[in-house]
C-alpha cells in the first residue's frame, strides 16, 4: 500500500493535467513548458508521495507524465477529429525527462580523500 498510494496520486495529478492542458492549442512553447510543470508535479506526487526514489519509481513518474501531455494533445485534436499536434510528442519527452530526472536515484555522497 505504501507504494501504490504515490502511483494512484501520480496518475490523479496526470490526469488532471491532462484536462487542463488539453484545452489549450498546442503551439509555440506551450506544450515543452506543460510538459515541464507536468514533469515536475507527478515526479513530486510519486516520490514525495512514499519517500520513493530509484529508476521503477522514476519510470514509473516520467510515463505518467508523458501520458498525461500525450492524452492533453488527443483532447487539443478534438479528441481525434483533428490532427494530431506533433508539438505534443516534444512536450511528452520533456515531461518524461523532467521526471526521470526528478525521481532517480540520489548519488551516493562523496567522500572527501583522507590525508
């Protein structure tokens, strides 16, 4: 339960972003700058969430973001009438390097060399 709970408020924030997101044009810089806020707010849900970092969590955040701009850009089409936007695909990567970089694994501090 411990670790469900950050996925299931991950895919909440995704998804609300999603709807958000998806009423806007996908033009100029708006889909890379969703997708960094989006990035951003489904990272923090999954890993502050359970106090979770490592690359499953970190996988886990960077799809459902990238989901969430992707399922934005369906609604922008209305909802498969129109053409796909292709800005939509960026901002996906950018949410899904966003988190990916958010959740990973912390480096292990570094050790000052003894004299």
């Amino acid at each position: 339960m411990k670790r469900i709970l950050p996925v299931v408020a991950g895919a909440a924030v995704s998804a609300f972003g999603a709807l958000i997101v998806g009423e806007y044009e996908f033009d100029g810089v708006l889909p890379v700058l969703a997708g960094l806020v989006l990035g951003l707010l489904v990272s923090e849900a999954v890993a502050l969430g359970g106090q979770w970092r490592g690359w499953v969590p970190a996988g886990i955040a960077a799809t459902l973001a990238a989901a969430g701009i992707l399922w934005g850009g369906w609604i922008d089409s209305g909802e498969g009438l129109e053409v796909y936007p292709a800005l939509a695909w960026v901002g996906a990567a950018v949410a899904a390097v966003v988190a990916l970089v958010r959740v990973r694994p912390r480096p292990a501090a570094r050790r000052p060399p003894a004299d």
